[in-house]
C-alpha cells in the first residue's frame, strides 16, 4: 500500500527524548488568488458564459428611406470545467499506538491544509503564468494576453506591444491602451485599470513607480502622474506564485472577466480501514479559475 506513514517513517517518534518536531508547516500567505480573480460559487460540472455581439453605430437616414436594422448573435462560448483536486495521508495502527508524540500526528492534518491551500494558488497563479503562453487558449480561441484577439472591427490587443519592463512609460502606454478599449463591434468603452499584479521581483520598483511624491528616478521637479490621477485604485497586489520574474498584469473594470468557480469546498475526511486497522486521512477541493472577456487584463511579459 503506497504511501503508508508507519513506525519506520518516524523511527524517533516511538522514543522519549524528543523536543520537538518542525518541517510541516511554516507561516503562510494570505490567500492571494482571490485578487486575482472573482469567485463565484457553481452546482455543475462545467459553467458556460456566452459572449452576444452588440449593436453597431448608427447610420444615416435618408428621406424617404427606411432605417437600418442590425441583429446581434452569439459571438464565443467560454467554459470552465471544474477540476477535483485530492491529497490524503495514511498511517498505521502501530505508528499511532507506538508515538509519543501527539503534536507529530496533528501535523500530519496541517501539513496537507497547507498543501490543498498552496495547490489553489498555483492552480490560479499558473492562469496568469500561461497568459502568453500558446497552449492555453481560451473561449475566443486566443492566448489571455494578445494582440490578435477576434472581433467584428478586427483584432484588437490587451498586450503591451512591443514588450517592456516594469516602468513608469510602460504603465502609462498600457494604461492609454486600456483607456482605447472597444467592444465586439468596435464601439468605446469605459474600461479603467484597478490594480496591477505582479512578482515579487517587482514589488520594490512598483511600489517605487507608483508611491513617490514626485517623478520617480528623476531630477526633474515634476508630479508623479500615476499618483496624482489615482491610477490603479485597489492598489499593488504581490503574487508569490507568479514565475516570470518580469511579466505583469493590469486588471481592469470588465464585468464577466477572471472568475473562479468553487463547485465544492475543501474538506477533510478521517476514516479508518477495518481489516488493516489503518487510519486514513483525505481532503477534497474541487473548482476552476479562468477567463471569459479578455478586456479584464491587460499584460506585459517584460522585455
């Protein structure tokens, strides 16, 4: 039987002597994936949101003639299955009986609490990880950052072209970028940045950027623009998940945007088997992040 935590997994445990145990678990992070998405709970397999066409402008009249009429239809279906996510842990009948250590047994459960948590935030994390990432498409056929997402006025990007490093230059030109948004059918609209997410390689220079009184890295006596006009009002969110070190993302007002359902919520179960007398201890967390419109972020991979 794989896996079994028996009396010779932690020979010392059957022994007086020992002052303490440590390695299963260390402080912990807040829970950072839920700036990174909307979460919303789900009672299915998988959850469809279907993207519909809007109008177009208006046209001219001409006497006599009759008004123009457009249609709307169906435009991409977006869905996100959930996943099921499991980990446990056994132990012997000996191994419990024998250890003097009951503080060893309970680490056991913190240790996989830890494990289910830190799976969800690479699971989130790992959306954004794969933002350029060609294999990972999403409901309009397009990677989450690009700039050949489809609509019926043509392309349009929510990638910062040509790729740059974290700077105030960058933030202002994707900043215009986002402020130019259009819909499916290439009417404006208002679409504004939040917050900005980044690696924990950026957040000194971020902070730098966006908090200094005046112009950051300069002599100039000039106003520190992005401050003074509020940009990024939910402020810098720190993600330790994220692995490219110079990668950052804008997430934006956009309704119907990142979103990660929870189809059932993270729960442990204990049960013991009656013919090896071993306990078992299991947890089980179920639920998908992901995209629907794209125009919820806005990203740079770094120069």
């Amino acid at each position: 039987m794989p896996g079994v935590i028996g009396t010779g997994s932690h020979p010392k445990a059957v022994w007086p002597g020992v002052r303490d145990w440590f390695g299963f678990s260390y402080g912990e992070h807040d829970e950072e994936y839920r700036d990174l998405f909307n979460v919303e709970t789900s009672d299915q397999a998988y959850e469809e949101q279907v993207m519909s066409s809007g109008f177009p402008l208006a046209q001219v009249k001409q006497e006599g003639n009759p008004i123009a009429f457009a249609s709307t239809a169906q435009v991409y279906t977006a869905r996100l299955t959930n996943v099921p996510y499991a980990l446990g842990w056994i132990i012997s009948y000996e191994q419990l009986k024998d250890n003097k250590y009951p503080k060893l047994a309970m680490s056991f459960t913190a240790s996989l609490a830890n494990s289910m948590r830190q799976t969800k935030e690479n699971v989130c994390a790992n959306v954004y990880n794969r933002a350029f990432n060609t294999s990972y498409v999403g409901g309009d056929g397009v990677v989450l950052c690009a700039t050949t997402h489809p609509s019926a006025a043509g392309n349009w990007s929510n990638l910062l072209s040509p790729a740059a490093d974290l700077s105030e230059a960058a933030l202002e030109d994707m900043l215009i970028q986002i402020a130019g948004a259009l819909d499916h059918n290439g009417l404006r609209i208002k679409l504004m940045a939040e917050s900005l997410h980044l690696p924990r390689q950026l957040w000194f220079e971020a902070n730098r950027i966006l908090k200094s009184t005046l112009q950051n890295d300069t002599a100039n006596n000039a106003t520190n623009v992005l401050r003074v006009t509020g940009e990024f009002p939910k402020g810098i969110k720190l993600n330790h998940f994220f692995t490219d070190t110079d990668a950052f993302f804008a997430r934006t007002n956009c309704p119907n945007g990142m979103v990660m359902y929870q189809r059932d919520r993270i729960e442990l179960m204990k049960y013991e088997e009656w013919d090896t007398m071993n306990s078992k201890a299991a947890s089980y967390d179920r639920y998908v992040p992901g995209w629907i419109d794209p125009r919820s972020v806005y990203g740079s991979s770094g120069a």
